[in-house]
C-alpha cells in the first residue's frame, strides 16, 4: 500500500513528515542524551559510595573541610536560576519575547554568579592545602581517605560547573537570539530542550551539595 | 565505492537514480553525506580496514603460538600485539560492525523512514569513530601499549612505561561515536515509523539494534569516565584507584566490566537480529515466537546489565556477591536459549535454501550455542577458579564474538549486498567462503577450550611443549579463517564492477527495505510506504527460492 508524500513545511529537516514529528524527536534525544550523561557522573558517585562505607571517619573529617555557607548560598542561586529559566519558557510559549529573554539572561547571569562563588571556594581549598595531588595535607582522620573525599569533590563539582558553562553558552545563545528577533530560531520548543538540560544541571548539584557538603557534618 | 554501469548491466537499471549516484560521485560528496546509507558506508569500509589490522596483529600471536619457545616476538611486542588485537577487534571494529553499518544502512528502510533522526549527528559520529582511531593507530605507530585491552589497574596507572594515554583517549573518543549512534537509533525507532509500523511489526533486526542501543547509551559513558579517571590518576597522580589515595584497584574492575559485559551484548544481540532476518527468509517461513524472539532481545540487554561480577570470581569479592552473580549469569542462558530454540523451530518444516548468508547464519547458531554453554560453565563458581585466565576463557568468547559477532556479520553483509550495491555476489563464492570460515574458526578455537582445561594460561608467548600438538592445530586453523575472510574482500570488491545486476527484491523477502529498487534513491522510498500487516510473512509452499 502507498501514499503520497505529505508535504511538510519549509522548516522541517527533510527526513521528518510535520513539525510535531521533528519535536517529538528532538524532545527524546535530548532525554536520551541526559540518560548518557546522568551514566557518565555514575562511576564518580559509585567512587563516592565506596569511599564512604570504607573511610566513614575520614570522609566525615573532610567533609567538615568543605565551606558550607557558599555551598548553601550556592544552592540556593542554583535553584533559583531553574526557576527562572522554568519561567521563561513559560513566558516564550505565552509569546511574552521580551520576558522571556530578560529571565534567560538572568538565568545565565545566576549560572556565572555560581560559576564565581565556586571560583572562590577552589581558591579557598587551595589555600588550606586540600587539593589531591599538590601537597594534600588535611588534620585528622585518614590521610588516604580524606584525599579520596577531595579528588571526588574536585572531580564532581568540576565536571558540574563544565556541563554548566555549556549551559549558561546555551542560555546565553537563546537570549541574544530572542534580543535580535530571531524568533524563528529562539522558538519555545527549543527553548524548552536548553531548560531540561539547565535543569539536569542543577539535579545533579541537589545531589552533589548534601553528599559533599552536608551527610559529613550530621553527627557527632 | 561508486558502481558504474556496464557490461552486465540491462539499460534500464543503469538509468535509475539512486544514492550511489545522485548526490555526485566526489570524494567530498561522500565525507559531507548526510544520508544514513552513505554514511554506513563509511562505517563498512573504515572498520574493514580495522578489521584486518586486528586480524594482521592475531596472525602474529598465532605465528608466535606454533612453537613453545618464544622465538618470533619478545615478551614485550607480544604483550602488545595481544592489547592492540583487543583493542582494535572490540572497539573500531565489533562495536560498530553492525550497528554502525548495517544498522545504519537498514533501520530507517525497515521502519519506513527517510532517514535517522538526527543526519548530521550520525555523520558526526563517523568522525569521531575515525579521530578515536587514529589516536589508537598513533599508540601503535608510537610502540604500542601492554595493559591488555582490559587495562587493569594499578598496572595501567603505575606499572605499564607503554603508551597507555593515547590509547585511553581513542577508546574514550570511540565511544562518544557509539553513545551518537544510539541515540540517534532510540529516537528514530520511536519517532520515525511509517504509519501503521507499530512495535510489534519491527523487524526484529530493528529490535536488536534498538535494544543495543539502549546499552551504548547506558554503558559506553561509565567506559569513558572511568577510563578518564585512569588517564588523571597515570598523568597527575590523583585518582580513585591507588589505594595510597584512598582508591582501590578493584574499584576498576566493577567499573569496566560494568561497561564491558554489557558490550558483549552490544556485540551480539545485533547478531542475533541478523540472524533472525536471514533464517525466515531462506527457510521461507514466518519466524517462531515472533513476540518472544524480540522480549528475550530485551531480556538479555536488561540482565547483562547484572552480571559483571562474573569477571572478578578470583579478584577476592564476597562469596554471597559471587553466587548472585553466577545465579544472574546463568540466567541469561534462559532468553538466549529461546532465541536458539526458535531459529531452530523457524527452520523446522522450513523450505530451506543453503545460500550463503544462510550458511553464515547457520554457523551463527551453532557456534553461538557452543559459546553460550562453555560461558555457563564459567559462570559457575568452583569451575571458574580453575578456568580464569586460560585459554578456555578466550575460546569461550572468541565463539561468541567471532563465531558469532563476526559471521553474523558477514552473513548480513552477504544477505543485503544486493541492496547496499545493486550487484549480486557470486553464489558459490559465498559458500566456498562460509564454509572456509566455520571450519577454520572451529579449527582455531575449539583446540583452545582443550587448550584452557588442560591448564594453558593466555596472554603468556612461552608454553610447556605438551601443549604444542593443540597451539599448531590452532594456528593452522587461523590460516584456513584468514583465508576465509579475505575471500569476501576479494569477490565482494569484484561484484561491485562485475556482478550480476540485482533486482529490487532477489531474495524475495518481506521487509521494506527489499520493497525500493536496489540500490536504493536517496530518499529510499519514492512513496512513504504504509504498513498493514506484521514482518516475515512467508509462504512456504512458495518455497522454490533460488539465490541469483
């Protein structure tokens, strides 16, 4: 049995039938490609989890090393940029463009304050010697696991701030896009794909702050 | 590889557009090409080639091999011609085999489509197939790597002076193509179908690419952070495995084998979709169980996700985690003897034509289910501590990767030639050369099962001289397989030129891709086809099917 080819529109990639199709399809590879990277933090928090029923001590003594009010206030930045960014892509889809492009800046300008505070905090980790590999020298605990602790912050918290500088570029694109009127471009669906993504970010920080900052300090 | 018209030809098939042709003949409109068939393509003839670069490095180690003393290669080039055979065999060639060219080639056409989801991605993962194989290349040109294609710490991190990094870097590269590929399949097979292709009408090929990519996705990233972290802990010092850090060797083993146990299935369950494509076709019958063929596909991805800790039985884990992971090995016998079980009832009654791809099919099988039992037995706990690390570990997987993997591949080359080139192959070449291989690989191989119970430990160039009768059989049977596999290369390459021109459909087979002219237009389909009915509905009284 066949049919005649329906004709889709100009701006649908020719391998796609109607523009549902092509969103459909760019919706769940994104999905996919956030499984891939969810996977690829996986061995850091199995490391974690090793590191921690093996050296609770040390991980407890290290995790106290940690600067819990920038994390927090972090946090709390973080959070706060995905409800920005939630709230634009409202805003794109009510057709409301100049809303919309105001909180994706400030949803990028949130990202770089984070991107900032964390700066600061490496700073302080390298003053107090608590880097792997370059004189680590920590009080107490278990030298060995105590190292173990901040190899997997660094490692963590960078792999993080990488996957956010890629979103705050992302955000930033679609800002300036919708700035210049490239509505076509900046268009909802698309804006909807850079907010899963800014969203996968900060999952993965609501699991990284009580792991690194906070599970170490409950207790005696 | 472009085909002019000639000789053979009739005037009419030499006029028909088609994706050989109509987007130019240019080098440059073959690296720029986003159609998915051009770009599997690519695929065929860049792991060809890695192919019989892994193949030169095992006929060294097998040339080693005739003698006990160590008289061709020092320890060292040994050493490094096993890794680099690894190395290449498992990452540029039986990873992306079938999915990537195959695959690549036919999923959209059996489900319908135009193309993959995502076009430019797919060509983008080519590139970065090739960029992760020059790095690995490179390793090789530089002196080679030792680790082993395992890379076990802490030899990886502290001990092996070989270059490990670039390696590293090429395997990590290699898989950001595969983790491309798979996803580009789990969009397409669920966005892409043509009206009235449902999930219960796929080719179960389809089902089998679909499943391996639900392990690319899930498995290949662990690979890659875990082999990033032996690259940080080897560059700086710092790292996760050395338990003067905090670390713990073992730690590597469960993350590797966490992605390369399931990579065993990445390797197979599209064999097995091969498979499964060609036995109903030449035994012109609907295949048996459709619906359990494509739940033991899911099956065997979702349990090989489970058992990895049967790579570590002697590496001191806990007696308890052992025993689960034997329980859970020796489950996934269960949905791979259902697919066994059913190829064999698809053929039962069958009108069975004994045509190439049929014979690499039928050598599938068989050494497929010797592989498999020889896999419980090392599944099994006491027998395991005996086993490990002897050459009935590497008999053991090379029936599943070679005597399976590979003649799978081969037959699906052979099967869908016609299509990928509009030329037939030469029958009786084909089965010259399938037979060549199945009694060259079981003269290889099965020497080594002997080999491994009788104590003979791999990855050593010296042997005791009782085991020289078993080393020389093996040896003269790689050389009937290497005979055997460069055969294809010949008379395939000769059809491209010579053969006989294939009509759209020469097997007479039921799936959409035979239902466009072969080769096929660029679009595949001239009109998007609709599906009314389910796959492999075969006639059997109409079985008089001669191949050419």
């Amino acid at each position: 049995m066949k049919t005649a080819a329906p004709a889709a529109p100009a701006s649908v990639p020719p391998q796609f039938d109607t523009p549902a199709q092509h969103d459909a399809a760019a919706t769940l590879g994104l999905w996919v490609f956030l499984a891939t990277e969810l996977m690829f933090f996986g061995p850091l928090f199995f490391g974690y989890s090793y590191g921690r029923s093996h050296f609770p001590e040390a991980f407890a003594v290290a995790s106290r090393h940690t600067d819990v009010v920038l994390g927090s206030i972090n946090t709390a930045v973080l959070l706060t940029s995905s409800f920005t960014m939630a709230l634009a892509v409202g805003m794109r889809k009510a057709k409301a463009r100049r809303a919309a492009m105001w909180l994706l800046w400030a949803t990028a300008a949130l990202g770089v304050v984070f991107l900032c505070i964390k700066g600061t905090e490496y700073l302080h980790d390298w003053q107090q010697h608590l880097v792997p590999g370059t004189g680590f020298a920590l009080e107490g605990g278990d030298s060995a696991g105590a190292q173990l602790f901040f190899f997997l912050y660094f490692a963590t918290t960078a792999l993080h701030a990488v996957h956010l500088t890629l979103g705050i570029s992302a955000t930033g694109i679609f800002a300036l896009a919708l700035q210049r009127g490239a509505a076509q471009f900046a268009n909802g669906e698309r804006i909807e794909l850079v907010a899963l993504y800014w969203h996968f970010v900060d999952v993965i920080w609501i699991f990284l702050y009580p792991i690194l900052y906070l599970v170490g300090r409950s207790g005696g | 590889m472009p085909a002019p018209a000639n000789s053979t030809a009739g005037p009419a098939a030499a006029t028909v557009p088609n994706y050989l042709t109509e987007q130019g003949t240019t080098l440059k409109s073959w690296l720029t090409t986003h159609d998915h068939k051009r770009i599997a393509l690519l695929y065929l003839v860049s792991i060809t080639a890695f192919f019989f670069i892994g193949g030169a490095a095992a006929t060294l180690i097998r040339l080693e091999l005739a003698t006990p003393a160590g008289d061709l290669v020092t320890h060292d080039t040994y050493n490094k011609l096993f890794t680099m055979h690894g190395v290449i065999m498992v990452w540029l060639f039986l990873i992306p085999s079938i999915p990537s060219a195959l695959g690549n080639f036919l999923m959209p056409m059996m489900i319908g489509a135009r193309d993959l989801a995502f076009p430019r991605l797919n060509l983008a993962s080519w590139y970065i197939y090739v960029a992760g194989g020059i790095f690995t290349i490179a390793a090789l040109i530089a002196g080679g790597v030792d680790t082993g294609w395992t890379f076990y710490t802490p030899f990886s991190t502290m001990f092996s002076n070989t270059h490990v990094i670039l390696v590293l870097v090429g395997v990590f590269i290699v898989g950001f193509s595969s983790i491309l590929t798979g996803l580009n399949f789990i969009v397409t097979v669920h966005t892409m179908r043509a009206p009235g292709m449902g999930w219960f009408r796929l080719p179960l090929f389809v089902w089998a690419n679909y499943a391996t990519s639900i392990i690319l996705v899930l498995a290949t990233p662990v690979l890659a952070m875990t082999l990033l972290l032996v690259a940080a802990e080897r560059l700086f010092g710092v790292g996760i495995f050395d338990p003067a850090l905090g670390g713990d060797p073992l730690l590597f083993q469960h993350l590797f084998w966490f992605y390369s146990h399931p990579a065993v299935y990445i390797m197979v369950l599209p064999a097995m979709g091969v498979v499964s494509e060609i036995i109903p076709c030449f035994a012109r019958k609907r295949v048996f169980g459709y619906r359990f063929m494509a739940y033991a596909i899911l099956g065997i991805a979702v349990f090989g996700f489970m058992v990895w800790g049967h790579h570590m039985f002697v590496s001191g884990s806990s007696v308890y985690g052992n025993m689960v992971f034997s329980l859970l090995s020796f489950l996934v016998a269960i949905p791979s003897a259902i697919k066994v079980f059913n190829w064999t009832a698809t053929l039962y009654k069958g009108s069975i034509t004994f045509s190439a791809p049929l014979l690499y099919a039928l050598g599938f099988v068989g050494l497929f289910t010797i592989g498999g039992l020889t896999g419980l037995i090392l599944a099994s706990l006491a027998i395991d501590v005996h086993l490990t690390d002897t050459y009935f570990v590497v008999a053991h997987f090379h029936y599943i990767m070679v005597g399976g993997a590979v003649m799978a591949y081969l037959g699906g080359v052979h099967f869908w030639w016609p299509k990928i080139s509009g030329r037939m192959y030469p029958e009786s070449w084909g089965r010259v050369a399938a037979l060549l291989i199945f009694f060259g690989f079981n003269l290889t191989f099965f020497p080594q099962y002997l080999l491994g119970y009788g104590g003979m430990p791999r990855r050593y160039h010296t042997y005791p001289p009782e085991f020289q009768l078993l080393n020389i059989l093996s040896s003269a049977g790689a050389s009937i397989l290497a005979v055997g596999y460069l055969l294809p290369l010949g008379y395939l390459g000769w059809s491209l030129f010579y053969g006989k021109r294939a009509g759209a459909n020469p097997w007479r087979a039921t799936g959409l891709e035979w239902q466009t002219p072969s080769p096929p237009p660029t679009e595949n389909f001239a009109h998007p086809p609709v599906v009314s009915t389910g796959p492999y509905g075969y006639e059997p009284q109409t079985g008089t099917e001669q191949p050419q």
